[in-house]
C-alpha cells in the first residue's frame, strides 16, 4: 500500500492508545460479554458511561439499526426456552425464556456499545491502521492481506454508517451506487508503546475478574 491518501497517526492525534490495542480491547470485551451475568454487564456498562458522550449518538443508532434483530432473539428466547409460562398462560413466555431472552439482548446492546466506542474512538483511518497492524505477520508468510484489509474496512464502514433505504436492495440486484474513492491507500502504522501493552494487560486482566464474578 503506497502512493495515496496519508493514514497513520496523524489522523488521530493526541490518541492514548494505538489503534490496534484499541481493536484488541474491543474484541477481547466482546468475547467476554458472552459470558457475563448481570454484574459483570453492569462492569462494562460502568466503562462505558465514562466515555458516554462520545459513544451514546453512534451506540443508538446501532441500537435503533438492530431493534428488529433484539426483538426476534428476544421472542425466539423467551417463547424456544422450557419452563413455567408466566401467570401460568399457555400462550405466554416462561419464566426461564424471560430471563435468558433478556440476559442475551442486554448482552447485544453492550457489544454495540463497544463497537461504538472502536468507531468513534479510531473512525475509518484508525480501523484501517488497527487492520493493517494486526495482519503485518501473515503478510510476512506470504499472505497477501492488503485486499483483506480493504475488505473488512469496508465491512467495519458498513456496519459504522447507516446506509440509504434500499440500498442494499439495490447492491443486490447489481446496481449498487459508484462511489468514487482513490485507488491506492497509504497506511503508516505506528510502533506501540508501554500504555498499549498495560491496556492490553487490564483489559484482559478485567474480563477475567468480570467472567469470575458473572
């Protein structure tokens, strides 16, 4: 990748962590979130509503992207779960699918919270710094990750952008809209430093603690 629009660290200054660190503490918080109980959510909701004016405006449109999604686990968890039906009507929840239908949503909002965070923490330039970093060693054996590393940006974008209604109608009937864009990227990924290693540490150090409790 050369010859094109600058990337690095320039297009988050002043940033505390190197982009890559901040991935690797989104993902580890993410894959600890699926075993959390109730106090261990309320652990990473904690850390999250430190940085809440920053996360809040991207995290709900992510919550108001997914509703539907919250909606179907909900139902498919409360009514697909055995045990005693709430009131004792038949054709109400149980009890048991309440509880795991709720603890499993809440668990979906706080992964959306974290991504929230990645977004609006690194935006488009860091993500594709972040990328590049943690796929350096699989393109010292040959792998050619610079189209991977496009990919999944795009990916990211996608997910960080709300898209047009229609649009993915339309991408799948072959019309996607052009959008012109270079066609080379330049990407400077920074050396780490002693605070991306101890966050690294806390971060994973934390979602032991937090698994352990619940």
């Amino acid at each position: 990748m050369a010859h094109g629009p600058r990337v690095g660290p320039c297009a988050f200054p002043g940033s505390l962590l190197h982009p890559s660190s901040a991935l690797l503490v989104c993902l580890t918080a993410i894959v600890a979130i699926q075993f959390l109980g109730y106090v261990g959510l309320g652990m990473v909701l904690l850390l999250l509503m430190l940085r809440i004016a920053l996360v809040f405006p991207r995290w709900w449109k992510l919550l108001r992207r997914m509703r539907w999604l919250f909606l179907t686990v909900w139902l498919i968890l409360a009514y697909g779960t055995a045990g005693e039906a709430l009131f004792d009507l038949a054709w109400l929840p149980t009890h048991e699918g309440v509880a795991e239908a709720t603890l499993h949503v809440a668990r979906l909002a706080l992964m959306l919270g974290c991504l929230a965070w990645l977004f609006m923490a690194l935006g488009q330039s860091g993500l594709q710094v972040a990328l590049v970093s943690l796929l350096r060693p699989l393109s010292t054996r040959g792998i050619a990750t610079d189209r991977l590393v496009v990919r999944l940006s795009l990916v990211m974008e996608n997910l960080r952008e709300e898209m047009p209604k229609g649009a993915w109608r339309r991408m799948l009937d072959g019309h996607a809209d052009s959008v012109d864009g270079p066609t080379t990227l330049r990407v400077e990924v920074p050396a780490w430093r002693l605070t991306d290693y101890l966050v690294c540490l806390g971060a994973l150090v934390l979602s032991i603690v937090a698994v352990y409790l619940g």
